[in-house]
C-alpha cells in the first residue's frame, strides 16, 4: 500500500493487495481489540471522537502503529475500522468477485 505519487506507506485509501492473502494490520489489530468490548452497547453506532480518530488515522498513514491500550476508546477504534474499509477504493468483497458471493 502505497501513497499516490511517492513510495511512503499509506493504509487509508490504498487498496488491499487481494492476491496475498494477509489482512491488513490495522483491520486485525482493530478487531483484535474490539472482540474485548463485544458487549459494548452502540459499539459500531454510537460514533468515536473524530479528532482523536483522525490522530490514530495520521499515526497509521505515517507508517507507525498506534497502540490500542484500556484507555482507548472502543467507540473510537470502530470508527477508525468504519474509516478505513469506507475510505478502500474497492470494497473487501470486491466488484469482480461479487456474482459468486451472490450465487453462493
């Protein structure tokens, strides 16, 4: 995952390489943290502070891995996992793939 234009990594906005078979960190680690907090009430619908998540947003687009710690927010690292896989220029199950996840 590139930057359009230069060689820095970028994981928002950049596509997911679809022939390597491994998850983007930031999607693992993210839902590695939110499986603690299933119980959550609004988890994935009561929003996240957007600045805090544009912070974490920077943090992973300038290649560093932000901890995700007791004193994050839950509401906040699902926003930032909704951000991303919005942000995808092609969604996870992708345009070309998509007749056979409907004809399964």
């Amino acid at each position: 995952m590139f930057r359009r234009g230069g060689n820095k990594k970028q994981y928002f906005g950049s596509p997911v390489d679809q022939n390597s078979g491994v998850v983007p960190t930031l999607i693992s680690r993210s839902v590695d943290f939110l499986n603690q907090y299933l119980e959550e009430p609004g988890l994935f619908r009561i929003s996240g502070q957007q600045g805090v998540i544009n912070e974490i947003r920077a943090q992973w687009d300038k290649g560093q891995s932000p901890t995700f710690d007791a004193k994050t927010s839950p509401h906040n690292v699902a926003g930032l996992l909704k951000l991303y896989l919005r942000e995808m220029p092609e969604p996870l199950f992708t345009h070309a793939r998509y007749p056979l996840f409907i004809d399964s």
